[in-house]
C-alpha cells in the first residue's frame, strides 16, 4: 500500500501534528515517510527538518535522515552530537549534564529557524529539548511556520532519570503543546 492512498496533502498543510509514542514505536520512520510524501509534491524547499534525535543505539534515537529512502534536498539542521540523557547518565548530575549539553547544541538550530523559517516544519525527536530547554523557543517556532509535523517520546521504558526530573518535565511540557496541535497521533508498539 502507498503512503498516498489513505493520506492526503490537504490534510498535513497549514496543520500542526504531533506524533508520540514509545521507544521503538515507529515515530521517526511514520514522520520521514510525511516528509517524503510532501517531497513527492513538490514542497522540497518550503521544508526544514530539525534533527534533535540521538544516533541510533541499542534500539533508542535515530536521525530522521537515517529513515529516508533517498537523499532530499530540504533545509536540514542537526548539531554534530546529541546525547541520550537518560540512557547515557549514570547519576542526576550526568543527566542533567547531557540534557543542558543538548539544550545548547540545538539552541542555535532553533534560533537559526525562528530567524529564517519556511512554511513546514518538521522536528524530530522533540522531547530532547524539552530536557532543557524553554518551552516559549518551541512555541516560537510553531508560530512561525504554516505546517508542523513533529515527534517526541511518549512512553515508560525511558522513566529512570536518576532523579533529575527530567522525565517529569518533558511529560508536562510536552503535554502543555497539545493544544497548540490540530491531530495528536499516539503510536502503539507491537508486543
């Protein structure tokens, strides 16, 4: 079956979709196939892709690059390194540390796109700064393009965050931009 049989332009531009799920859950894979379907009709250069994922490791992360058939030419703004929090730190200090390393590795990125937008925006991995980030830079953007699709980690497998309330404030100020989105998709992973 074709993305574009169940799946209409009309019904991604000029919308804000969220797309969350767990770990594994097919976020990523689900938002680079709407990327290639917009790419399919044309939008190539109405289009930034903000790559705040992690590389790919033990089954966690990935670059949305690394889900696309081909090589696009759209706008894409990734930093050189982002580091998986939870995953990587060994104590509260750690994780903290990784998420404020992430937070200013992406603030650039975020800046550059509020200062330069396009029409469609897309953000992958969204969750890694709300770590530590500030949640008016995200709604900034928002305002900013026409379209946005984005993903974020919505889950329990990554809970452990060694007390840093990391964990906490991602849920909450994730769940602080549902009213900001026209469609909420919820990704169920297979058992």
């Amino acid at each position: 079956m074709k993305f574009s049989n169940f799946l209409k332009v009309e019904e991604i531009l000029s919308k804000r979709i969220l797309i969350l799920g767990e770990v594994g859950s097919g976020k990523t894979f689900l938002t680079a196939k709407i990327v290639e379907f917009l790419c399919s009709h044309g939008f190539f250069k109405d289009i930034t892709i903000i790559d705040m994922a992690p590389e790919r490791k033990h089954g966690v992360g990935g670059r949305i690059r690394d889900f696309l058939s081909q090589r696009l030419a759209v706008r894409y703004l990734a930093p050189s390194r982002i580091y998986p929090p939870r995953t990587l730190g060994r104590n509260k200090r750690e994780v903290l540390e990784y998420a404020y390393m992430n937070y200013m590795a992406l603030k650039s990125l975020i800046d550059r796109f509020i200062k330069e937008p396009t029409r469609i925006l897309v953000i992958n991995d969204l969750t890694i700064y709300l770590h530590a980030g500030p949640l008016e830079d995200i709604v900034e953007c928002f305002e900013k393009s026409e379209t946005l699709i984005a993903n974020a980690y919505y889950g329990f497998k990554l809970i452990q965050d060694y007390g840093s309330g990391v964990t906490e404030r991602e849920k909450k100020l994730l769940e602080s931009l549902f009213p900001y989105m026209d469609k909420v998709v919820l990704l169920f992973k297979k058992i």
